[in-house]
C-alpha cells in the first residue's frame, strides 16, 4: 500500500500516457521495470485506491473507444481510396518532432479527461457528504436539551491529540 502512496503520481502518468493493450499484469509490468522493482505489484494494489482504479477504468474505456473508431475509420478508408491517398501525402510532410508533440498532447488531454472525470467524482462525493451534515444538523435541532452553540464549539476546536505512548 506505501507503494502506491509513494508512487500515485507516476502510476497515473503511465496511466494517463498508456496506449495499446492495457491490463493490470501489463501496467505491473510497465511499472516493475520503470520503478526497478522486485517483483510486480498485485492487482489488488490498484483496486484499492479509487483514484488509481479510477484513472485505469477510465483509460480501458477510451482505449476500447478508440479501438472502434480507429477500425470504423480504417474502414471507411478503405471505402474511398481517395481519402487514403490524401491521408498519405499529409504524413509524407511528418516530422518526428511533430509526432513527438502529438504523442504529448493526447497524453495531457488524456490527462484532463481523467482529472475531470476525477474532479466530478470528488464534487459528487462532497455534495452527499453536505447533505448527510445538513440532516444530522436539521435532526440535532429538533433534540431537545442539544445547543448547537456549544456543539460548533466543540467540533471547531477539532480532535483530540492522539496518544501513542
């Protein structure tokens, strides 16, 4: 589990830059050379952490998206063969360094998708966790004997220290 905490940032950047066939044995992998690991991690590890289950979940489903319009496209290149010859003469002008800086761009658009995808989860979250405090403020009001004065006073002095003798 530390290594995961240790590790978060680059575990969703090989997420988020990942293309082709992704799995749990091929991410362990992946990040068993990068990390110089002994052995790969589990994929329990990652299901542990929602953010790192998240972003993979995420990742999958765009990849399987890709992976049909790539053949739905390649079909219809092949449809009209002067699409296709267009398509070529473009890639004769390429340039690695332009390939390079296509390959970044979808991995920070990747990138966003999943800490926007992650964002909307995290405001979802909050909203219920406002409700819940909002009816436990609404049922503490209707107590008889509770002054929320002193309540407020109490949680806003925050917890006590933990003792770890």
């Amino acid at each position: 589990m530390a290594f995961i905490t240790d590790n978060k940032e680059t575990i969703l950047s090989i997420i988020d830059g990942w293309s082709g066939k992704l799995t749990y044995e091929l991410l362990s992998e992946k990040l068993q050379t990068e990390l110089g690991l002994k052995r790969p991690p589990s994929r329990h590890t990652y299901t542990k952490h929602d953010e790192i289950k998240h972003a993979f979940d995420l990742k999958k489903e765009e990849l399987r998206s890709k992976k049909s319009a790539a053949i739905e496209e390649a079909k219809s290149l092949f449809d009209s063969s002067g699409k296709l010859s267009q398509l070529l003469e473009n890639l004769e002008n390429d340039d690695a360094t332009i390939a390079e800086l296509i390959k970044r761009v979808e991995k920070l658009e990747n990138e966003n998708e999943r800490l926007a995808s992650e964002n909307n989860r995290l405001n979802k979250n909050n909203d219920l966790i406002l409700e819940r405090f909002a009816r436990w403020q609404h049922n503490l009001q209707k107590m008889d004997g509770v002054d929320l004065n002193q309540l407020a006073v109490t949680i806003d002095s925050g917890l006590p220290a933990k003792n770890r003798d």
